[in-house]
C-alpha cells in the first residue's frame, strides 16, 4: 500500500489523494445478515445500477431500491 494509505475494515481504502476504493457485493444479502443501522450495496452487473439495503437503527424495518445513477469509470 502506498505511504498514508488506511485501510478500514478491510474492505475500504482510502489513498493519499482522499480517493476511496470499496469491495461491493455482487449479490443481495438476506434481510438476517444486515445488522442494525448498516447500510449494503450490492452490485449485479446484468442488471444495472447498483441497489441498496438499509436496516433500521432497531433493526426492525428494512429498505431496499436502485442507486439513481452509477457511472464506470
């Protein structure tokens, strides 16, 4: 890793340029494996854009619906 890069969670980068670089799903996880207040993307590459999750801080209410726009670059 370049100097002053930081890896959070393992799957986050951050580079010295404050560009960040994610791993993102490549299928829908189950409502169960959503902790409260996580956020999970997902990505099918088929059937663009990319779709969101969101559980509840309660974790009793889950959302889910299309990211408006995802450009690749």
């Amino acid at each position: 890793m370049a100097k002053g890069t930081k890896t959070l969670n393992s799957a986050i980068q951050v580079d010295d340029s404050k560009n960040m670089f994610f791993v993102i799903n490549p299928t829908e996880p189950a409502d169960a494996d959503i902790g409260p207040g996580q956020w999970v993307f997902w990505l099918d590459a088929s059937t663009p854009p990319g779709t969101i999750k969101i559980k509840s801080r309660n974790g009793a209410v889950v959302v889910s619906g299309d990211v408006a726009s995802l450009s690749v670059v």
